[in-house]
C-alpha cells in the first residue's frame, strides 16, 4: 500500500470516527431529553392527581356532611314522634337543641308539644331541669308567634308542678304577669299564663310577686269568660291562703265601679246587713268557720 493510499485510510477511519461520535452524542442528548420530559410530565401528572385526591376527599365530606345532616333530621323527627313516657335523657337533649337551632314556627310548636307531654312525668321534669330546658322553654315567650307562646306556656304548666323547678322559674313570673295582662282579654294565651300562675302560687313563696297584679285579677273575674274566671279563682284562693295578702285583697281596687252587690261594698261599705249575718257564724259549730269570722271581724 503506497503512501497516499494509507493517508487515504487514515482520514477515512478518523471522519467515521467523528461522525459516530456525533451520532452517538445526538442519540444520548435526545434519550435524556426524553426522559426528562417524562420525568416533568410524571411530576405534573402526580401534581394533578393530588388535586383530583383533594377534590374527591372535598366532594367526600360534603357528600359525608350531607348525610349527617340528613342523620340527624331523622334522628329528631324519630325523637318528635316517640311516645312521652318513652323519651329518655338522650331524647330530650335532643329535642331541646332541634327547639333552640330552628326559627321554624311549625317545628317549634312540635317540639313544644313533645315537651310538653314529656313534662307531665315527674322524672322528665327532674331532667328537663337538669338539662338546662327550663330556660330553653321560658325564652319561648319572646316569640313573636302567638301560638308559639301558647305551647311554651303549656310546657311551662307542667314544668311548674315541680317545686324544683319552680325555684328558677320564678324569674320568669314578672313575664307571665304581663304577658297575663297584655294580652287579648279571654284569649288561649290568657288562660294557659294563668295555669302556670296557679302552679306557681300554690305555695307562699313567690306571692310576694303577684300583689301588684291583685287589681287585674279582679278585672278579669269581672270581664273574663267563664274558663278565665275559674283560672283567676284559682290563683285568689291560693293568695288567699297566705295570711299575709288578706289586706292586699280586700284592699284591691278593680278597673270597675263597685256595684251594691259587689264583695268589696259589702265589706267595706255599710256593714250593718252583713256584721248582723257575720256575727250569727260564731254560733256556728265549726272552729274553722268561728276562725275566719274572727279574723274578719278583727280587720
């Protein structure tokens, strides 16, 4: 081989070497590339896939939210429809917050009546107490819904058998005064305010709070209907029961002329028909009755 044939050769071998060079520097350059458009593209897929988690766990919890609230509206309507010898400390806790959470007239009187009906047992008004309820029923008062008021008052009735209770429902007496007095004359919301102060007075203890509504009871017996002037008779005989109050009802000054015939003219106007009959009782055989005229004779 002469001498321009193995120059020849030699820049034969050295070109192909270059060439396979940059073929096989092309080929990493584009292998890399590609995977690190893979490895971008495995980032952005996992970056998205996170986003679709969280918006399923999202989409989960208020789905799970709206199931729990659809739970719990029928575990009250469950409770609502319970009967009320049945209702247990769970029960009525629950029928206690569905009263406090809704503005809902309708659902508020059901509530009541539950309640209410629930309130004519001993051990549920021990409860009803205990759970903080006698607020929760007393606020109803404020409502602005007649009806609303009325089924409180009610449940009110029944809570205020209870001595206990009666302890912390006297702060809501002056309330039931003048709800009593405000009202329209013979109402349903008159009479069920005037069972509740009939509960109330059955002792001495709160009497003390009623003495200025003295006046209006005897308005009522005058005015009311047959159902309010038992209610108002009621309440007069337990006040009359405390000694105390005896000058505050004979005293009493209703909204009317005294007719001749009325209680007051004949105790306190001319005396002379009535201390000759008066004075024939303390013949009679009965201490009791010889008592109560000597009182009256006394005053």
């Amino acid at each position: 081989m002469g001498a321009v044939d193995e120059g020849r050769w030699a820049f034969r071998l050295a070109a192909g070497l270059f060439a396979g060079a940059v073929g096989f520097y092309a080929l990493y350059k584009l292998t890399t590339l590609n995977r690190h458009q893979e490895e971008q593209m495995g980032r952005g897929g996992g970056h998205r896939q996170s986003q679709k988690q969280k918006l399923v766990q999202r989409v989960s919890s208020l789905r799970l939210a709206a199931d729990n609230r659809g739970i719990a509206h029928s575990q009250q309507e469950c409770v609502l429809a319970k009967s009320a010898d049945s209702l247990e400390q769970q029960h009525l806790q629950v029928v206690l917050s569905l009263l406090q959470e809704t503005s809902d007239s309708s659902t508020r009187e059901l509530t009541l009546v539950t309640l209410g009906n629930s309130a004519a047992f001993t051990t549920n008004q021990d409860l009803i107490r205990s759970l903080g309820g006698l607020s929760v029923v007393a606020n109803c008062l404020s409502d602005e819904v007649t009806s609303v008021k009325v089924k409180a008052m009610n449940v009110l009735n029944n809570l205020s058998m209870n001595v206990a209770n009666q302890v912390e429902l006297k702060i809501w007496i002056p309330q039931i005064l003048e709800i009593v007095e405000a009202t329209t004359l013979n109402s349903e919301l008159q009479v069920a305010g005037l069972r509740v102060l009939t509960n109330i007075s059955v002792t001495n203890n709160y009497h003390h709070m009623m003495i200025n509504s003295i006046p209006h009871f005897l308005k009522l017996l005058v005015e009311g209907t047959e159902s309010v002037k038992v209610q108002v008779l009621k309440v007069l005989v337990n006040l009359s029961a405390n000694l105390g109050l005896t000058h505050d009802l004979l005293c009493a000054q209703g909204s009317v002329q005294y007719e001749v015939q009325s209680l007051h003219t004949v105790l306190f106007g001319n005396p002379t028909p009535f201390s000759h009959k008066l004075a024939m009782l303390m013949l009679y055989q009965d201490n009791e009755v010889k008592q109560q005229v000597a009182r009256i004779l006394i005053k």
